[in-house]
C-alpha cells in the first residue's frame, strides 16, 4: 500500500500531510503531474525471479502500456540482500547512486513488483515522497527534479519502462536537500509507527 508525506523544502523540513488513503494520494500527486496506477499483484513474485519471469507475469499489463505511451525498452531492477560479504558495499553504492536531487531527460516510470522505495519528488516548494510497494506504477515526468531511496537494506523489484534506448542518466542539480528530507529509513519507521504496514 502505497503511503505519502509531503514536507515543505526548507531548512527545517515541515510535513504538510502524511497518508495512506489512495485517493488522497493520487489526487495529491496529480497537482504535480505524477501518475500513480495500479496493477493487480502476482503474489508468488514477491520473494524474488529472473527477469524473464517476472515480465512473463505481467505480460498483458505490459503490453498495454507499452502501447499507450510508446515505451521502447522494458527492463527489471532488482536488489535482495543476499548475506554475502561484498553486500554492505554493493547496498551503499546502489543506494548513493540516485540519492541526491537529479533530473532525466525522459520519464522515470516503474512498477513494484516485489519491495519497496521511497520517490521524492520536489516540485513547487514541496517534497512528495511516494513510498512505492507492490502493485505502485509511478510515472515520474521529464525534468522533474528528485531522487529515490531504497534505503539501508535495499529490496526491491521493478519493472522499468523507458522511451530512451540510450541508457539512463540522471542531470544532478547539485540541492542538498535530500540530506535533510527523512529517508527511506525513516519514513518506513515512521508508517510502521503509524500502524499502516500493508
Ligand atoms: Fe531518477
């Protein structure tokens, strides 16, 4: 279930809302010109597959919005901890990779299929930041500024969708202001806290 806070983009972050509710969530991103959809979950993928497993099982899901918006390449990312010992490294760097404030020059658009993570969308003086689970499709676009946080433990799958066969850049505006928005960490916390676990 997905869950949303929105903070102010000061100094001293204020949040503004925080909710689990669906309505308010996709009524709150689309004032920002996020699309937040949802598909039916395949249960038996949440543990973890190959790739060609896990797009076999959302195929028809695919295929739709493939040819809805014009998508020329789909992947899938994914990151489990494996209790190896390069693990604490491999985690940081995937982590640190679009941790700090960035654009693209295409759309950011995934669908959860397993996991979780946090995208922080800073627009129009706020931060949303849209912890994504299991049946989220997010559709980030061009040009928005933000980042993501899969958090100290990463595990996640998603299905990514790209109109770009050129490879995924991020453009870093250089703002800090992810140091001082609560991460994934936190925020996870905090919902536990709240009692809305899905
Ligand atoms: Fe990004």
């Amino acid at each position: 279930m997905t869950f949303l806070t929105v903070y102010t983009d000061g100094e001293t972050p204020e949040t503004l809302l925080e909710t689990a509710d669906a309505e308010e969530i996709e009524r709150a991103l689309k004032e920002i010109d996020v699309r937040l959809r949802h598909w039916r979950v395949v249960e038996e993928l949440t543990g973890g597959a190959d790739q060609d497993r896990i797009l076999d099982a959302y195929a028809d899901d695919v295929a739709r919005i493939v040819a809805e918006e014009g998508y020329s390449l789909v992947d899938v990312a994914q990151l489990h901890p494996d209790g190896s010992a390069d693990w604490p490294e491999r985690a940081r760097a995937a982590r640190e990779k679009f941790l700090s404030e960035h654009t693209h020059d295409d759309d950011e658009v995934r669908f959860f299929v397993g996991g979780s993570g946090i995208f922080y969308l800073h627009v129009g003086g706020r931060v949303h930041a849209v912890l994504c689970e299991p049946g989220d499709l997010l559709s980030v676009p061009k040009n928005t500024t933000h980042w993501f946080d899969m958090g100290t433990e990463p595990d996640f799958i998603a299905i990514r969708f790209f109109h770009d066969e050129d490879g995924w850049v991020g453009d870093f505006t250089g703002d800090p202001i992810s140091a001082r928005i609560p991460s994934f960490d936190a925020i996870a916390t905090r919902r536990a806290a709240l009692g809305g676990a899905s």
